[in-house]
C-alpha cells in the first residue's frame, strides 16, 4: 500500500490542534487504501503545542512528530518535514485548518493519475486586510517579472507532492528559503485544484507586516539578481543625465557668464545621488549577506527529539 504522509508545521497551534485532528482523523478513517503518516514539526512553540502532540502521538500511532530546538520560521520548519516524512507522498498542510483537509481526497486522485504536484489555488484569500492584498499582489507582480520560471499566484504552500519532489527539495539546502518559489523552481508535473481558503479556527497568525516585507525581499532576492542589474541600469541612467547637464552647464557658462547661484539644484541633486547610492548599496548588501550566511553552511534546523513508532 502507498504511504501517505501529512505535513504539518506547528508554531504556537494548541488551540487549534484538536480541530485538525479531528478532521484528520475523520479523513484517514474514511479513505481507504493507503498507509497514513501525520508528521507534526513543532516548531519551538511558547504554548503546549508539544504536549498535545505528545498527547495525540501516545493516542494514535499514524501520528509522528519532530521537536526542532526554538523557532526556525515555518520555511525550515517544511524542510524538517522533508528530512524525516516517509511517504510516498507528502501533503502540506497549515495547522490553523486554513487549507482544508477535505481537498486531500481530490489530491490524491490527480497523484494517482500521474501528477507529481497537486497544488492548491486558492480563489480567495480568506479574512485579509485591503493593504495586504494590495501589497501581495504588488510582490508577486515584482518576482514574476524579474524571474525565468513561472511563479505562480495566490498559491501556498498547501500541496502535495511526490516522493520525487521531496527528494528535489532535500538537496536544496541554502538556510534562507523561500520554499515557495522552490516549488515552481523544480519543476516536475503539476496539476492545480482550486479551493476557498477558510480562515483560522483558532490562535493568530504568526505573521505580521514586517515579516511579510521580510518574506517578499528574500523572495525576490533569493531567486533573481535582478534588483542587482536594476542598481546597475539606474546607474548608467544617472551617469549620461549628469553628463548632459554637464554639457548645458557648461555651455552656458561660455556662453553667458557665471553668476554664483543655484543653491537649490546643488543640493537636491547631491541628496538624490546619496539616496540612490545608499538604496545600491543596500541592494548589494542583501546579496553579499546571503554569500556571507550560505559560507557559514550550518544546518538549516536542529532537531532536539523525533518520535515515530510506526
Ligand atoms: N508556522 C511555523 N513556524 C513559524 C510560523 C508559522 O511552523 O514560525 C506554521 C503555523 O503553525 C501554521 C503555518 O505555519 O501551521 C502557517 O502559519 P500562519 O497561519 O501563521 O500563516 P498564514 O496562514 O497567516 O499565512
Ligand atoms: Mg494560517
């Protein structure tokens, strides 16, 4: 029989914990034909996530569990997932119930016809702020221009994938992930349903403005070096304008004398080039950074306990 492993990241969950399991359970009951695996990586939660895993885990044996050492973000946290899910298949799944278990069935049809990635689009995005959309659109307009491969819109990372993709994502390794464009990256053959994604049974969700900004930039500037070659066109654009005025100023100082003035002209264009040497600069940083954590080639997660006994 085919093994079917459940992925799911867990930082700070317990409230919805019960909810999950419950419809996992009622899913794994109901499906019939395929070995099951509930792999939960608790993620350092602050909450007793732990324990009600522990719990569920004595209570059921489908279920396993990796314990990872303090919060490595929900990216690492999938690659743990990877390292240790011995399915087949591996179906990620977010703990809040947002990614309906339901969709799991339909899935699993299109695995069984040849797909090797099941993704789910969500038509909307559930309960979100004007602003965040706005800006979730504007970031994956950025992304999808500055790269070669499709990235695709309004997708999560609630899917499923083959053995044949989780071994693809295991061997790359880099600590700064975005696992998404990862997904788009590898390739392989994908298959998309559609679903409306609910919103949270219970708890909050871990991400805020900041760490959304912080997700888009290492998006962008994990995947594409193009902000690098926009500092550099900005440059040469910058350059051959200063040389004209070059040329006015000095024809006209031929042609009409030199009076001292022009105070203001001065002084916003030194502020302007500060500003756009600074913005290249900190371009170049993000990148010289990322060289700088990929050298120090620590593992991306470490693990304090792993439990299964299936
Ligand atoms: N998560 C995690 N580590 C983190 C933050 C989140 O493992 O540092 C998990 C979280 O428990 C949930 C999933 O990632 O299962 C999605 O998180 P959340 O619901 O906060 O994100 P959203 O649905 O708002 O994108
Ligand atoms: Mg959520």
């Amino acid at each position: 029989m085919k093994k079917v492993t459940i992925l799911v990241p867990c930082y700070n969950e317990a409230k919805s914990l019960h909810f999950l399991y419950a419809e996992l359970k009622a899913l794994m009951d109901e499906v019939k034909g395929y070995n099951w695996e509930v792999l939960f990586v608790n993620d350092g939660s602050r909450d007793n996530t732990l324990e009600i895993i522990r719990d569920l885990q004595s209570r059921d044996k489908r279920i396993c569990f990796v314990d990872l050492s303090r919060n490595f973000g929900k990216e690492n946290a999938m690659l743990a997932g990877f390292d240790y899910a011995t399915g087949d298949c591996v179906v990620i799944l977010d703990a809040d119930l947002q990614d309906p278990p339901s969709l799991i069935p339909s899935m699993l049809k299109e695995w069984e016809e040849g797909y090797d990635d099941v993704y789910a689009k969500r038509m909307n995005r559930g309960k979100e702020s004007w602003l965040r959309k706005r800006l979730s659109l504007l970031f994956y307009t950025i992304l999808q221009h500055s790269t070669k491969f499709e990235i695709l819109k309004n997708v999560g990372d609630f899917r499923l994938l083959d053995r044949r993709c989780i071994d693809t994502l295991k061997e790359l390794r880099e600590s700064e992930r975005y696992t998404k464009g990862m997904f788009c990256w590898i390739g392989f053959r994908k298959k998309e349903i559609v679903f409306d994604r609910n919103d949270r049974v219970a708890g909050e969700s871990n991400w805020n403005y900041f760490s959304l900004f912080n997700l888009a930039v290492e998006g962008i500037v994990s995947f594409t070096t193009a902000p690098l070659r926009f500092a550099t066109i900005l440059g040469v654009i910058i350059a051959f304008a200063s040389f004209v005025l070059m040329l006015v100023y000095l024809f006209k100082t031929i042609l009409f004398g030199d009076e001292v003035q022009g105070f203001p002209t001065l002084i916003t264009t030194i502020l302007f080039l500060g500003g756009v040497q600074l913005l290249a600069i900190g371009v170049l940083g993000e990148y010289v950074a990322r060289i700088f954590n990929e050298t120090k080639k620590r593992p991306v997660y470490v693990i304090r306990e792993y439990v299964c006994e299936q």
